[in-house]
C-alpha cells in the first residue's frame, strides 16, 4: 500500500439550517443559524481521506451551473493530488437540505443528485487508469448505479481494494456486494440490505452474517452512539464510539469512511483502521458543516492517544 485513495462520489452543494427542534409538517420554523457549504458524500470522503493523510484522486459530476463552477473552485483549493471533475450539460449540480436539531446535533437530509447521476460509461473508461492506480477506491451510492458498478469492475481488474459504503441506499444486487472488499452500511442500510432490524449489537452482528452469506467478506456496520461492529467470517469486534460534544453530526459517516481508507491504504489493518476512523469521527461531529468539518490526523492521532480505554473489543463471532 502507497497511501493512494481514489474517491468516485457525489459533490452536493449543501445548504444547512440549525434548529431548536426539526419543524413539523406544515409547519415554518424559524433557524437559529444558516449556512452554506460544499458537501455530497463522495467529495467529503474525499477529503477526509485527504486530511486522515492519504493522497486522494476525486472523481465526480457537476452541472454547468455557478454550483459546479463553486464546486470546481472549492476543490481545486482542497489539496487533492488530482480531481477529475465532469461537467454534465442537462442536470444541474446535486445539492441537499439538512436540518440540524437536538441535544445530539441529528441531521435529517434530503438530496436532489442532478449531474451526480449521469455519469458514462466513457468517463468511467477514461478513469480507468486512475482506479487501477489507487491502492482503495472509495464508493458510496449517490451516482448512478451503471457508474460505480463499472468503477468497482475497473478497480477488480486493476487489483484495486474496494470499500462501498451504501449511503443513500438504494438496491444492490448480491453480485455487486460480493465483488467489494469492505461494506461499510448504518444501521439503516443494513436493515435495507439485509431485513434485520439493527438496533444493537447483538441484531448487527446478525444482519452482518446474512452479509456474509450474501457475498460480502468484510462488513463494518456503524450504529451511531453505540460506536460500530466488524464482521468477517474469522472475527466480529465492537470498535468504541470517542467521546464528544456533538454539534452537527453531518458528515460523520463521511468523516468515518474517509479516515478508514486513508488508513487501510498505509498500511494499517482492519481494526487499527477502524479505530483510528472512529476517533476521527468523533471530532467531525463538532464542528459545523460536511466537507469542512473535517480534523487532521494529528487532531485524531490526539483524540485516540487520549482514550487508551477505548480499544476495539471481540465479540462472540455470531453465523
Ligand atoms: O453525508 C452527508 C452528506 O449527505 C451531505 O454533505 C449531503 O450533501 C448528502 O450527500
């Protein structure tokens, strides 16, 4: 492993609204704070990747919009080692509309993915080089299905590692998710992915097993306060959550995904990895924002030197 990342993911322009409490249907509320940031899934994974100390190719698609020109000035000043960034003439630039409300900073989203979703199957081709180039292509799921298929095919014939983290779900065959190295669900996904209604860890452990059976060799699940379960057939492990003063917890999927790639791409095994992630996270979730919530990796390096108590813990392996 060099510690190369390749991200294929959306970039949304995020408009976020803080509230005392998430309004009502039919109801106007007033925010108690707005802004406006750069966002999408795959562009903040991306960057946390960059600032957890990978180098970082980011592949995505914007419109030919003042969102896509914001976009391309945004991430050409990001410190990526190269963007590859398409432009799409009939879709504008995704964005989403997050509220944030609660002692615990929770989000509720939505994503309208415009040019996000109109990646070809040439620009797939033209990015082959780069996949094949990367130690681990990072996936999620809010492009076209056609597309990231086709990354994750590229990035196997290249003998790239391929984590897919299957945020926003949206249904994935068994075939898909036995060509992935690592699956990284929510507690949600999981029980879209597998039926299991995941609550704890005891239901996680189970939706990681059909997991398995479906294909997928190395799940992480993460379950939100409760801190997140490995799963491979030889070892389940509960990775701790790091304490925190959550402020917006946008991003923290994203926060956790980047970090993990970075690690496992320099070298780091599973567990450290999703240790070092989880720590990372920890202090996404205080900061304001999606993209530019993100720490360094000595901030996070400094958050786990902190808690020689949070260590990842087995479980019993549950079939
Ligand atoms: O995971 C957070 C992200 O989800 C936001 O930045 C938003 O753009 C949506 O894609």
């Amino acid at each position: 492993m060099k510690g190369k990342v390749c991200v294929f993911g959306s970039f949304n322009l995020d408009i976020v609204a803080v509230m005392s409490r998430f309004p009502m249907p039919g109801e106007s509320l007033t925010a108690q704070h707005s802004m406006m940031g750069p966002g999408g899934k795959g562009a903040n994974q991306a960057t946390a990747a960059l600032r957890a100390g990978a180098r970082v190719h980011y592949i995505g698609k914007v419109g030919n919009d003042d969102f896509g020109t914001f976009a391309r000035r945004h991430l050409e000043k990001t410190g990526f080692d190269a963007i590859t960034l398409f432009t799409c003439k009939e879709k504008p630039t995704g964005n989403a509309l997050i509220y944030v409300a609660g002692n615990d900073a929770e989000n509720m989203i939505s994503v309208y993915p415009g040019a996000n979703t109109t990646v070809t199957a040439a620009e797939v081709t033209r990015c082959q080089p780069t996949v094949a180039a990367a130690d681990i292509l990072l996936v999620q799921l809010e492009n076209n299905l056609s597309a990231i298929q086709r990354m994750i095919d590229n990035a196997r014939a290249g003998g790239t590692f391929v984590i897919l983290n299957p945020a926003p779900w949206q249904r994935v065959s068994d075939t898909l998710l036995a060509k992935v190295d690592l699956l990284t669900p929510n507690s949600t996904e999981a029980m879209q992915l597998t039926g299991v209604s995941v609550t704890d860890f005891a239901s996680a452990q189970k939706a990681a097993a059909v997991l398995h059976r479906k294909g997928a060799r190395q799940v992480i699940i993460t379950l939100g306060m409760a801190g997140a379960l490995l799963s491979t057939e030889q070892q389940q492990l509960r990775i701790p959550l790091f304490p925190a003063q959550p402020l917006d917890t946008t991003g923290a999927g994203d926060a956790f995904n980047g970090a993990l790639a970075a690690r496992l791409a320099s070298g780091d095994d599973l567990p450290q990895a999703a240790l070092f992630a989880s720590a990372f996270a920890s202090l996404c979730v205080e900061r304001s924002g999606a993209a530019n919530s993100m720490p360094s990796y000595a901030e996070a390096l400094t958050r786990l030197q902190a808690h020689p108590e949070c260590v990842p813990e087995p479980l019993a392996v549950c079939v």
